[in-house]
C-alpha cells in the first residue's frame, strides 16, 4: 500500500437539496442539509469505512464525491484533478478510474441484460466514446475473466440477473465496476442486503480484489463490524458532517466524540461476559431536522457532556493525538 500518495482528497463538501413549502401563491424555498461541510482524504491503496446512523449523509456524500449529484459547494480531487468544476466530457473521462458498487444488487442491474452485457456495458460506452479502444472479442474475454475472478462461471454469461442469487447479482456488479480497471472503488453498503453468511464472502472478495489490483475503497456501512473488517480507517458521520476520523483499531479500542461512544456501544460483542457487564448508551432526544442551518455543534441537541460554547459555533475536526480526529470542544485547546 502506498501510504503517501493521495487518491482522493475532498474538502468543505456540500449537498443541499432545496424545496418549496406554502400554497402556490405564497411558496416558501427552503433546503435539506444532507451533507454540510464534509473532509475527506483517501491515500492510494487503502479503505477508507464511512459509518453512521441511517439519513445521516453517507450515501449522499458517496453520490456527490461520484459527481451523481452536483454539489453545492467543495472540492473533490480525484488524482489531483478538480470534479466539481469539471465538463461533463471530463467527468466522463474521471469515471474510468472511480466506479460504484450499489447497495441492492437486483436494482442495480437491467433485469432485460444477460450477464455479459451488463459487465461489458461500461466497456461499450467508453469505446463509443473513443475513451477505450476495444474490439466485441477483447470485451467477451474480458467478461470471461472478470466473471471467474468474482466466483461466477464464465458459462453463465447468457443468464439474466433473476436467474442468480443476492450473493451471485452483487458479484456481477462488483464484476461490472472492474470492467474498467479503476484505481477507486465507491461502495454504497455492498453487503447489507446479503445474507450474513455471504456478506463474509464477498468482504473477503472485496479483500482479495484490492490486494491484487492495488484497489482503494470508500466504503460505506451501517454494520460496525463490517466497517471495523474491512476498514483501515474510519470516519464516523452525524447529521451531514464528520465528527470523528481515526484509524480503525484506535477508533474501537478509544473512541472519543459522545456519538461515537453512543454508536459503539450499541454494538453487540461476541462475549457473552463482556455483553452483560458493559453499560449502553442511550441518547435522549431526536435526531434534529435536516432542514436546519447549523449555528453551534451538529450533535449539541443530544449530547450528555455539552457545553454553553457547544451552541455557540461548530466545533472542527482537529487532532487529538496520533492522527486520531475529533470535532470535539471536550478535546479542543481553550481559546
């Protein structure tokens, strides 16, 4: 792993969705802050696990980051170039290098495609486009090969998506992202609708790919021992911003933001010993409305340890230590 180059680099990232309320004749604009100032930085070679409560931002931020949703405002580097300002032709082009590995692998495929055209079909756009220069023979064989190193036998490409398991239609798609040789992989909870007997399977898969082809993944989950897995660090999401950012181990053994601590905690742990004895976190509250501006902390209306400065400003990501982030005033120096 290359631990000094950086793949992907995002900074102050944006998604706001407006919205009218009111009659027709007295419409009020109004927007859903699903993600509010996100950082994000990806060295080549690693996996970077985005984990969070449900709404909290993940996939949008993954769908911003993939430029399928036009941000607001920010930065997405991708190999030192510019997304959020780029043409299309150009996106077009950045597109070879990052692909997406949806979270429901029947909706993500054409049920009307056979297997082999639904792996091709990324090949057939990019040489339409003269971004790729294949022939129908080099893209049959291609399929072929990309079909066997996923766990599919090549003599199933005529089948179409129904004819397969969940497990065996997330191949496929997983199989349709390689089509390219990209450098990154965007993984929008690959595992979640898969039996956990098979997700096991395919998180080694996604292991042995990035081994192989020197892969670099954002992986979203809302599973923390999938993320704690597959993870070599981990940025904790809350309500559209990033509040916590460390390495996966360190993150476990000494996590430090009171939602982090609440995330974690609700966990099960494979010990039953451990599992009476530990004490549960139990937030007060609810999660507050995403149609809100934010004056003070995100996590604020929640929070067991907040303070009077908590609501005054947002607290931003700074270490604490060993490269361990935290969007804290409990860890912040007094001004």
């Amino acid at each position: 792993m290359d631990t000094n180059e950086n793949l992907l680099e995002v900074s102050g990232l944006k998604m706001h969705f407006p919205y009218h309320t009111g009659s027709l004749l007295n419409r009020k604009k109004g927007y859903i802050y699903a993600v509010d100032g996100v950082d994000l930085t990806i060295k080549k070679g690693e996996t970077l696990g985005l984990v969070g409560e449900s709404g909290c931002g993940k996939s949008t931020t993954l769908r911003a980051v993939a430029q399928l949703h036009k941000p607001t405002g920010g930065s997405v580097l991708l190999k030192g170039q510019e997304l959020t300002t780029a043409t299309k032709a150009e996106v077009m082009r950045a597109r070879k290098d990052m692909q997406i590995v949806f979270q429901d692998p029947y909706a993500s495929l054409n049920p009307r495609m056979t297997t082999r055209d639904i792996i091709a079909e990324p090949m057939r756009i990019f040489t339409k486009a003269g971004l790729l220069a294949m022939t129908k023979e080099e893209m049959d064989e291609r399929v072929e090969q990309l079909m066997e190193r996923v766990g599919l036998s090549r003599f199933f490409k005529n089948r179409y998506p129904h004819e397969f398991s969940g497990g065996q239609r997330q191949r496929i798609g997983i199989a349709r992202a390689l089509a390219l040789k990209p450098d990154l992989m965007l993984c929008d909870e690959p595992v979640s609708a898969l039996d956990v007997s098979i997700q096991s399977q395919i998180l080694n898969l996604f292991k042995d790919l990035q081994d192989e082809f020197g892969l670099t993944y954002l992986f979203i989950a809302h599973d923390l021992a999938v993320i704690q897995y597959i993870s070599n660090r981990i940025a904790v999401m809350y309500l559209g911003v990033v509040v916590e950012l460390s390495a996966s181990d360190e993150l476990y053994k000494k996590p430090l933001h009171p939602y982090t601590q609440a995330l974690l905690s609700a966990a099960p742990i494979p010990d039953p010993q451990v599992e009476r004895t530990r004490k549960r976190i139990i937030l007060t509250g609810d999660v507050p409305a995403p149609d809100k501006a934010r004056t003070g902390c995100y996590f604020y209306d929640r929070c067991s340890k907040r303070m009077d400065k908590c609501a005054q400003s947002v607290p931003k990501l700074k270490d604490a230590g060993g490269g361990h982030q935290v969007a804290c005033f409990l860890y912040h120096d007094p001004d």
